[in-house]
C-alpha cells in the first residue's frame, strides 16, 4: 500500500486521485496575473507558487503519480516545470476553457474505464491552507465517505462574512462522521447571493461557503455527467476512448471544446441536489482549515496584514518594494511596487499594483472589480496586456 494514500481501520484504502483546477486566467489581479502567467503560477503568498503550495498539500493524501492537473497550453509547460514530481502526462491542457464541469468529469471518464471505483478529488488551484494536518484529516475523511456508494461529499467553510462573491451550501441533519469529524447532509446551493440573502444566511448560521472542494468516485461523476449533461458525456466518451492512443491530442481538440460551458455547481451539484436531503446523496465535511481562496487584492491584503500584524485592517502591506518605506498617516493599503521605494501620505485603504507595463489603483472595496478592466483591455485589443 502506498503510504500516500489514505488508510482505513479493518479496510484496504480506496484508490485517491486528486485533481488540480489550474485553467484559469486569475484577472482579479491583474496586472501580476497574465494568461500566460495566471494566478495559480504566481508566489503571492510566500515564495511557492500557488499551485506549488496546493500539491504540497495533497502530498500527504495523493501519491505524486496520482495527481492530476487540468489546465491550458499556455500554463502547461510552467506548471510541469514548477511541478516536477508530477508526470508529464499527468498534466492536460484544455483546448478550450469551458467551466468547471467539463473538467471535474475528464479525469473521471478517463478512470472509469479502468479504475471505476477510484475517488476523485477536485482542488483548486489558487486557495490558501494553514492548518495542512487538518486538511489532510479531512480530505481522508472524504476519501472513505465518498468510497460508499454514489455519497458525493463537498467542503463547507464557516462564513465570516456577508460575502456576495462566493456559493453557499445550506446544510440540513447531521450525520455520524469517520473518526469524529461532524458530517451533515446537503439541503441545497445558491451561488453568489446579493448582500441581503448573504447577510441572512450569515446570521442563521446554517450556510457554509462553497469552497470548490468535491470529492466522489469516477464512477459517480460520469453516472452524474450521463445523467444531466448527456451531450457532454458523449463527447468525453469519446476523448476516454482515444486516451492513451496516438489519437488522443487531435481526439480532445476535437471533442472537448463541444462540451457545454458550465459550472460543476450548476452541472451536477444543484440538479442532484433536487432530489432532496437524503436522497441526493451528498453530504458536507468542515473545512475548518484556516482557507482563504485569495480572490482578489483586498482579500490578499487581509492575509498578509493577518498573518505579519496583529492590526489586520489597519496595516499597510509592502510587497516586493525596496525595504524603505514612508507611511504618513496612511492605513490600511496593499502597495506591489518592484524595488520602488514607496511613500504613502495620507491614503487609505487603495490596492496599489504596478508592473513594467501597467500601473494599478484602486480601492480595497472594489478590488473585485478588477477583472473588469480586463474585458476593457480585450475591447480595446490590447492583447499585451492580458
């Protein structure tokens, strides 16, 4: 048995694979974050990359021939370099960004035929762990629920927050977990409420963020893919077929980008969920881990001002500028400014981000609102900048 891989009392362990989402363009930080340099590729918290610190993570529960990292031909040759333990043909370029759906189900539709009873794992990319020993605990805890059966389990983070930007999941009845770990079943999800319905699921302390983290068995996913998105399933029947052959490349380039763009969440998660509290079969774990998905500048600032000062809020964060910096009654800025030296005189709370090409300034509050100025930038045909 590979120690690797996550153990059972009285039981052989299930087969794990773990699946890294790493297609993404991150526009939210622009402009650090580039198509052919994305977020995931990025040290922004440390000096690992982002997807560096996700497989560090999953070591523990994944052998390295075990992982696999769905992503695109612009990222592909970055990613095997900054992951050298992971096999080359472990990584697999998407010939068109079509959501999370499509690349949930590849990697299960390429199991299936061989491995049916493996379980998959599904982790971004772009997301920041502190306590890695819980995380592995439930990430094992996992593997053996969704090992039983069509259970699909999903990961729930405990809002601090009103927050619009993320999907919610409504948990219903508790259940008896493995080793302890407090299990509850899904009632259903709502993705990206308005600040209202955010604020009333905040309060009623029966929602948990969605924190993109699924785990199920290949034969469950493609059941579920066959089920509600049929058309898909034909075209990754297809691309399944030809893996491993000298077909495969010119079979993925042909059927893949005629699968339909669509979420996981919408795919398979909130149809499934239809069925009702028992009988969707899906189920929510804590991930009580200290998480943080970094999804835009303000939402970095927090973490560094967190973990460097006791003051989060108020801290002004300095990253990449010369060690002189001059802070006159200025709080609570995050300045990127490579070898500048930098003087803040009387600002407060701006995301200040500048590269050899672009210089950003903007506020903590609309920081989510960056990807915006990259749809400008597209409008405009200003392909160097993105």
């Amino acid at each position: 048995m590979d120690e690797n891989q996550p153990k059972q009392d009285g039981a052989a362990s299930p087969k794990f694979a773990a699946v890294i989402l790493a297609g993404g363009s991150g526009t939210r930080f622009w402009p650090r974050s580039r198509k052919a340099s994305a977020k995931q590729v990025l040290a922004l918290d440390g000096e690992q990359t982002m997807i560096q610190q996700t497989l560090e993570r999953l070591l523990p529960v994944a052998a390295p021939e075990n992982v696999w990292v769905i992503t695109n031909d612009l990222l592909d040759d970055t990613i095997a370099d900054q992951l050298p333990v992971v096999p080359r043909e472990r990584i697999l370029s998407e010939p068109a960004a079509r959501n999370t759906a499509p690349a949930c189900a590849l990697t299960a539709f390429l199991l299936e035929k061989t491995e049916p009873d493996t379980v998959i794992g599904i982790f971004p990319s772009d997301q920041v762990v502190k306590d890695k020993a819980r995380f592995a605990e439930i990430i094992r805890a996992g593997v053996k629920l969704a090992s039983e059966g069509e259970t699909i389990v999903v990961l729930g983070i405990t809002p601090t927050r009103a927050e619009t930007g993320y999907g919610y999941i409504e948990v219903g009845a508790p259940l008896e977990g493995p080793g302890g770990i407090p299990v509850h079943r899904v009632k259903r999800f709502t993705e990206k409420p308005n600040r209202h319905f955010a604020q009333q699921f905040l309060t009623s302390g029966h929602y948990r963020w969605n924190g993109g983290i699924f785990l199920w068995n290949s034969r469950t996913l493609a059941n579920a893919i066959r089920e509600y998105c049929p058309d898909m399933a034909f075209h990754l029947e297809r691309i399944a077929e030809a893996y491993g052959t000298r077909d495969f490349e010119r079979v993925l380039a042909e059927h893949y980008p005629l699968c339909e763009n669509i979420s996981i969440d919408y795919a398979v998660l909130e149809p499934r969920s239809a069925r009702g509290e028992e009988a969707s079969g899906i189920v929510c774990l804590p991930g009580d881990f200290s998480w943080n998905d970094l999804g835009s500048w303000a939402a970095l600032h927090e973490h560094v001002a967190g973990r460097d000062f006791e003051e989060l809020h108020e801290a002004n964060v300095f990253e990449a500028t010369d060690p002189l910096h001059i802070e006159l009654d200025s709080t609570g800025n995050y300045v990127f400014a490579p070898g500048k030296v930098v003087a803040l005189v009387g600002v407060s709370n701006l995301v200040i981000v500048q590269t050899h090409d672009a210089l950003l300034i903007t506020t903590r509050e609309r920081s989510q609102d960056v990807g915006k100025v990259v749809r400008k930038l597209v409008e405009a045909g200003r392909e160097d900048l993105i």
